[in-house]
C-alpha cells in the first residue's frame, strides 16, 4: 500500500523508516556512486530531509519498503532551484508546483520493479491532485527516461546537461486524472482504493487550489 507521510510523522513507522533511508544509500551511494552522505547507521540522507519534506511509500505485502521518493513546495528551498539553475535558466518557483527528488526502489523490488516505479508514480500523482497542484518538477538521469516512457508519464524536459549514461535533465510533469488511472493500471491498484490511501492520510477531499496547504 503507499503511505504518505512528512518527515515528523516518520517514526510511526520505524520499519519503513530505517529501511527507506538505507536502500537509498544502496542506490544512490553504492549502486549509482552518488557523491551523497552515509551516516554510521548504513542511512543516506542530504539537507532537505531536514526540511519536513512529505515521503510516498510503498510498502509491501510483507511489511518491507518496496520504493519510496519524496516531495517538497517549490516555494521553499529545494533541490532543483539550489543546485540546477544552470539547467533550467532560473529558478522555478510557484504554489502549484512541488519537487520530487529521491525515486529509490528497494533491492528485493527488482522482479516487481516496474509495478513499484508505477506505484511510487502513482503515489505523486495523487499528491498532485489532491492539493491542487498543476506540476511536479523533478532532476533525473539518463536511467529514468525508459522508466518514465514505459510507465506512460514522460516529462517536458526543460534542459540537460552532460552526455550519455551521465546525462542530467530537469523535467515537469503535468497532473491528471488520466495519468492517475493510467498509473492505478501500471501498479495494479483499484483507482477507489488509490483515493482512500490518500484520503486517509490527509482527512480531506481533493482541493481545486493549493492557497491553503500554503497559506
């Protein structure tokens, strides 16, 4: 199922917690040799998980964490505005577009890797719609384009740099109902039961403007 929750409302799930926080050290740091920071405890976190940021999870069947990323207003700081001006050519900044950084599949997820991706996906997508939202802006690199494509939400891109398997693009992604149907399809969850996940989270119904969450 896919949990949603902020950085303080973490420890009510410890499992999921630790475990999210080293499988993305063994992406990031070990898999993909990221230049990322691993703490003594095997747990790889930067600055904005500092910042309160809102985490989608999927956990699985089992209890364990199947994939997870992470979201942030754009309005604040944020990852894309701090370290990749010279790709998009300035800073985006809006109520209706958040950042979402940090796209990590456990390791026991590879024979269901693409159900996970569209579910973590999914998981954005929801977000989007429920706050009223109108982008998600995110930094991917060159592995996430086939990702993206097969899973039928391909971003505009807004600027790249580098080349190859190094190559680095920013990317927005537009919200819809059709995409969120399209990606309950990919993840083989029921549209109904995606809308309870969320709903239970935050208590209210899908908001038509994001002036309150950032007001």
């Amino acid at each position: 199922m896919l949990h949603y929750l902020y950085a303080d409302e973490l420890n009510s799930k410890p499992v999921l917690k630790n475990a999210m926080f080293k499988d993305r050290a063994t992406q990031f740091a070990e898999r993909l040799g990221w230049d990322v920071v691993v703490d003594a405890y095997g747990e790889e976190r930067d600055e904005y998980d500092k910042m309160n940021p809102l985490y989608v999870i999927w956990q699985r069947p089992d209890g364990s964490h199947g994939g997870s990323m992470r979201a942030l207003p754009t309005t604040a700081r944020c990852m894309t505005n701090d370290h990749f001006k010279d790709i998009t050519g300035g800073e985006i900044k809006s109520p209706l577009i958040w950042e979402s950084t940090r796209f990590c599949l456990g390791p026991c997820a590879d024979k269901d890797a693409s159900q996970i991706s569209a579910a973590i996906m999914l998981g954005g997508a929801e977000i989007g719609l429920k706050f009223g939202l109108k982008h998600a802006v995110g930094v991917f690199d060159a592995r996430m384009v086939r990702i993206y494509r097969a899973l039928g939400w391909s971003p505009e891109i807004l600027g790249s740099s580098g080349g190859g398997r190094n190559r680095i693009s920013v990317g927005l992604w537009e919200f819809s109902e059709e995409i969120r149907l399209r990606l309950c399809a990919k993840a083989g969850v029921a549209p109904e039961l995606s809308a309870l996940w969320i709903d239970q989270a935050f208590g209210m119904p899908r908001m038509t403007k994001v002036d309150a969450l950032v007001g």
